[in-house]
C-alpha cells in the first residue's frame, strides 16, 4: 500500500521516484533507505548494463520500470511521471541513485509541498557540516544556468539542476516535456515559469561521491555541456511562444535548513 501522509484530514499518495543508469554500487543502500521514508518507491532503470538490473529483478519491495536501451536521464524521470499520474499519485519526490540526496529528507520535501506546486533542493541555500566540495566545472555551469535563468524568467533560483525534488501531480500534469537528457530540468523552469507554478527552494546537503562521473560522450567536455545546455534552454523558451521577461521578479519560497530527521515511516 501507499503511504498515506495526513494532513487537515485529507490524505495524500506519496511516490518517490529513482532514475537508474548503471548504479549497482549504490542502488541496493539507496533503495534499502528510501523504503525507511516512503512505502511506494518505483525504479526507473535506464538500459543499465552493470547488473544493475540483476539486482533489481531480486527486489520485490520497490516497482521497477526497465527501458531497454539508455533513453536518458529525462526520459527516465519522465517514464516515472506517467506511472505517477496512471496510479493517482497526489505527490512525487524524486531523488539520485549515486548517493548524491539523503533519503531522509523525503519527508521534509513531502511536507513542503503540500504548499507549492514544486519544492526544489538547493546545495547553495546554506551549509551543512559534512558537505563535500563540488566538483569546479559542474558548480561554474550551474552557477551560470542558474543565473541566466533567473535573468531571462524572472525566478530567484540558486540550485538550478539539483534532482532532490517534490512536485504536486495536478500541477506536473502541466508541464510537457521533450527533453530525454540531462537538460530537461531547463525545460521544466521554463514551463514553470510560463505556467506561474509556485516554487519553493529546500537547502540540500552537498554530497559528492563520484566527481569524475560522466556524462556521456561529448558531454564530458564541460563546454560542450554548456552550449547544449543553452541550446536546450532557448528551444524550451521557443515551445512556449517565446518569453518576455515579467516587470516583477517571481517569488521563490526559500525553506529553513534542518538536520535530517531521525523518524521513519509508522
């Protein structure tokens, strides 16, 4: 069963979801304490070929989706969307399975999202004591998106690629996306923005257990990134009959930091 979060008397359906590419080293911890904090917990594996999908075929307390080729980090989230919206979920939280997002925190994104459409983590919101330096190249593109992002959109983002997020299924529903790589969260804030769904940021630790993680291809070459990143961005700006920067700047609700909560599911 679902697990069902209350609150005013209504309840809610919570489910996270985890986009998998090559993981075994880490899937099998993450999974284990994801479950600690959200009963209703769907992998989407993404064509792995290091027996990741060995060891998800011998769970039988997560739902897995395979693609049977690597389609992409988007695609993959947004494989994990449909099912959401099929199974009437009200709540989806997604998180990294590289070690990067402490499950824990599932909790605090849930509950903050009973408020806004989508509450997104931020590693540059505030300091934690065991946070890790990030790797160079991929804070300067983020610092660079995210600044001309907020430039272009009107947003007061500070974390612009962050995966630790919740989003409100009715308002998620909105958002159509064509992105299948590691560009689609452009796409999104650009919807987000077009569509005025209100946002808030939730400080994230900064964890980083493999710098030197690839991309693929031409997109190690952190240039290279960038200029497609762009790319991406002014096709989403395009989708959505061009944008004219708002005379105010949207708000964007920024969340106290906390310490990860020690309780788990009842």
């Amino acid at each position: 069963m679902p697990v069902t979060v209350y609150n005013s008397g209504m309840s809610e359906r919570i489910l996270t979801i985890l986009p998998v590419y090559n993981e075994v080293a880490h899937v099998g911890a993450v999974l284990d304490e994801t479950l600690r904090y959200c009963r209703d917990v769907l992998v989407v594996n993404d064509g792995s070929r290091d027996g990741t999908t060995a060891l998800l075929a011998g769970r039988s307390d997560v739902q897995v989706i395979n693609h049977p080729t690597n389609s992409g980090y988007g695609a993959a989230l947004c494989t994990g969307f449909q099912h959401a919206f099929r199974k009437d979920y009200d709540i989806v939280v997604t998180i990294d399975c590289d070690g990067q997002h402490q499950p824990c925190r599932i909790l605090q994104f849930v509950e903050a999202c009973r408020s806004v459409d989508v509450v997104s983590g931020s590693r540059y919101l505030h300091s934690f004591r065991d946070d890790s330096r990030p790797p160079e190249q991929r804070q300067r593109i983020n610092q660079i998106l995210t600044a001309e992002l907020n430039e272009q959109l009107g947003l007061q983002l500070t974390d612009t690629f962050c995966g630790f997020k919740a989003y409100r299924v009715e308002a998620l529903k909105q958002v159509q996306f064509t992105e299948p790589g590691y560009a689609m969260p452009l796409e999104f804030w650009v919807q987000a923005a077009a569509l005025g769904l209100k946002i808030a940021e939730l400080p994230v630790p900064r964890i980083y257990l493999d710098e030197n993680r690839s991309f693929g291809g031409s997109l190690d070459d952190a240039d290279t990134r960038l200029a497609v990143y762009r790319d991406a961005f002014q096709r989403a700006l395009q989708a959505v009959g061009g944008w004219k920067k708002p005379a105010s700047v949207s708000p964007v609700s920024v969340l106290s930091a906390r310490e990860c909560p020690p309780d788990r599911l009842p």
